[in-house]
C-alpha cells in the first residue's frame, strides 16, 4: 500500500480531522477556561463538527472505524466538560486553603502578641516582687536598728 493510496482513502480526512482535536488539546488545550474563545473551538467546536459530519455524510457507513471516531470524539466534549469543572472546583479548593492560611496565620500573629504580653507581664511582677523585696528589706532594717 502507497502513501497516495492512504490519502486517497475516504476515510483519511476523517481520521485526520479527528486527531486534530486531540493534538490540539495535547499542545494548546491544557488549561482548560471556557471564557477563551481558542479554547472552546478546541475543546467543543471541532468534536462536534467530526461528530456531525461523521453522521451527516451520506458516502460514510457505519463501521468500527466511525463508531470508534464517534466514541472518541464524544469522549472528548465529556472530558472537556468535567476538565473544567474539576479546575473550577480546584480553583474554589485553593481560595479556600490560601482563606484558611491567612486565618491560621492571623490567629498564630495574635498568640505571638499574647505571649509577647505576658512575658511583659512576668518580668514587671518580677520587677515588683523585687521592689517589694527591697522595701521590705528596708523596713526591717529600719524596724531593727531602732
């Protein structure tokens, strides 16, 4: 079988056509956003044209080969569907753990000043407690020497 032979087979630029998606999403597709118009040509547009033109055209039977390019390319627009659902749901998942990191890290900033206070707290009743010391030093001297 010759390379003219291959192209000249009907079922050549189906195949082709059918792939063109699936490279397309390999190379360009990889993050999915449907506000893109590239993306949405990639991921629907061009399933669904194989799609149709596979079913529309009257000169194509149904064989192994059009059920399998039909199956794939169907796998495809549901792959790309729950894709980008799965990302949307990630995207919620990572606001919600980078909301919950700064929560945890305000709550660790103000143990950090509690312990700062009563540290504070601590070295002033020492500073009493030495006072106190010292005044009942004096007054017992005091009391002594009279």
């Amino acid at each position: 079988m010759e390379f003219s032979e291959i192209i000249d087979n009907e079922y050549f630029d189906k195949i082709i056509l059918s792939l063109i998606p699936i490279i397309l999403k390999l190379f360009v597709g990889k993050d999915s956003n449907p506000k893109k118009y590239w993306q949405i040509v990639i991921n629907y547009f061009i399933p669904v044209t194989t799609l149709l033109w596979i079913n529309l055209d009257e000169n194509i039977e149904i064989n192994k080969l059009t059920s399998t390019l039909i199956g794939l390319n169907f796998t495809i627009i549901v792959f790309n569907y729950w894709q980008q659902k799965l990302n949307d749901q990630n995207d919620l998942l990572i606001k919600f753990t980078n909301i919950e990191t700064d929560k945890i890290q305000q709550i660790n900033n103000i143990n950090n000043v509690q312990v700062e206070k009563i540290t504070a707290i601590n070295s002033n009743q020492k500073y009493i407690l030495d006072e106190l010391s010292r005044i009942n030093d004096r007054i017992m001297n005091h009391l002594i020497n009279k």
